[in-house]
C-alpha cells in the first residue's frame, strides 16, 4: 500500500506524482517537455538579461536627470565628458549633443552684438563707440537636422529596450498550447492503446492520463513565470520611453534657445547694415580730425 499525504488543492494524493507520470510518458509527450524546455530556457535567459539591463538603466538614467537640471548649458556636460553608461537619456543627449556641435563648428553662423556706449570724455565732438559681442550658433535648417538626430536616437533606444520581449510574449502565449498539445496527444495515445486492448480499467488509464497531462503542467511552468516578469518589464520600458520623450523635447527645446539663430530677417538686414556702417568709419574719421 502506497503512502499518501494531503495536498492543499487536490485533497489525497499519492506521492511523487511528477515522478510516476515522468516514468508513463510516451516519446510524444517527451518531445513535447523538450520543446517546452527550450522555451524555457530562451525565456528565462530574457528575463535575466532583460531585468539587469532595465535596472541599469533606471539607475543611470536617475543620475543623468540629476546631473542635467544641475547645469545651465545644455552641452555642458558633453563638454566635460561625463559619462553615464546604460542610460537611454544619455545616448539621446549625446546624438543631439554630437550634431549640433558638428553644426557649430562646420555651418556657424556669427551673431554681432553691436551696442553703441558714449565716449564723453574726447576733446572733439561727443562720439558713440561701438561695443560688439560675438556668438556662434547654428541656422533653423541646421538645427532640424539636430531635431530629426533626437528622433532616431529615442526611436532606437526604445527599440533597444523592447529588443527580446518578443520571446517572452511568445512563451506567455505559447507555453500553456505547446503544453495542452502533448495532453491531447497523450490523452489520444491513451484511449486507443484502450480501444486496442479492449479494457477500460483505471489501472490502464491512469499511467497514460497522468503522463500527458504532465505536458500542461510543463506549460504553466513556462508560461506563468514569463507573464509576470512580460507585464512588469512592459509597464517599466513604457515609463522610460515616456520620460525619454519628454525630455527630448525639453532638450530640444533647450538647445533651440542656446544654439539658434531666431532671428527675423528684419534683425538680419538691421546687423549686416550696421556691420556695413562699422567697417566704413574707420575711414571717415581722419576727415573728422582734419
């Protein structure tokens, strides 16, 4: 007589009943635990992989906030070559940050300044003398290049956070039908080795019945790990994404105010006359001091 003990959903049942069904499995329902095992594997190497890769970044991607709302130039800390691997954010601001330095120093655009101070202490007439600031920035064309730069590197690195997720939707979706597939299978192998023999006693059904449906139990197994672990990454990649796009626009928008050359073309033609009007006193002022 068997020992039995109680199980907390079933009531009685005998003991080692994985082992007794493993023993009574037909090459078919074999073959069925093999597949489910190599998703198994392909499964939980994503998870691994995955939940090392999405902590990384969380964690980078909190220092690189921290440091960017810290500075008041955009390309400050490109400029000083701080680095903050496995963060999205980061890969994204050095792309725009990459571009429109490249723009800067290949397509400037030289902004003078000029403000006009008077010079009250000359023995001559009161003159104005001319102030100028230079800065260097980029045009409006230039500049979409940088925008379109911004979002290819978000598109990418959304793409990078999703790469492999594929495989564990397949085995949510797929594991429990690869496993009720070996059941049927078994539970058919079954019925006709009875039909066969001709004798429908328990003691031939219950090997057959329990081997197959050690195939639906090898399903779950495969399938109710990689649903939990598919929703949390789902709901964490969809954070970082969103943040990544709001602060591609807020970067975006940053360099815009920084880099820009906003100006209107009646401010182009007012400077280009007065750069006009600086070059040619020089000349006019011996025939002043004559």
């Amino acid at each position: 007589m068997h020992d039995t003990y109680l199980s907390p959903f079933f009531g009685v049942a005998p003991p080692h009943a994985i082992t007794f069904a493993y023993k009574h499995l037909t090459p078919e329902g074999f073959s069925t635990i093999c597949a489910l095992l190599v998703v198994s594997v392909f499964s939980w190497t994503v998870i691994i992989s995955k939940a090392r890769q999405l902590i990384r970044a969380k964690k980078s991607t909190k220092k690189f906030y921290e440091a960017y709302k810290a500075t008041r130039d955009p390309l400050q800390i490109f400029r000083a070559k701080e680095e903050f691997d496995g963060s999205p954010a980061y890969e994204l601001y050095i792309t725009g940050a990459e571009e429109i330095d490249y723009h800067l120093k290949n397509n400037p655009v030289e902004i003078t300044e000029v403000k006009s101070r008077s010079n009250a202490g000359s023995t001559f007439a009161e003159t104005d003398m001319l102030a100028r600031s230079i800065s260097v920035k980029v045009s409006r064309t230039s500049f979409e290049t940088v925008q379109g730069a911004l979002e290819r590197a978000a598109s990418a690195e959304a793409l990078s956070l999703e790469k492999g997720m594929i495989i564990l939707s397949t085995a949510v979706a797929g594991g429990p039908f690869i496993g009720l597939f070996g059941t049927v299978w078994g539970v058919m192998e079954t019925f006709s080795g009875i039909g066969v023999a001709g004798a429908a006693t328990l003691n031939a059904m219950a090997p057959g019945v329990a081997a197959a449906l050690l195939a639906t139990v090898a399903g779950l197994f495969v399938a109710i790990p990689a649903m939990f672990a598919y929703n949390y990454m789902v709901t964490t990649i969809r954070g970082i994404t969103q943040e990544l796009d709001g602060f591609s626009a807020e970067y975006a928008t940053s360099l815009e105010h920084k880099y820009v050359d906003n100006r209107s073309m009646v401010d182009e033609l007012r400077e280009a006359l007065r750069g006009s009007e600086t070059k040619s006193q020089p000349y006019l002022e011996p025939a002043l001091t004559s």
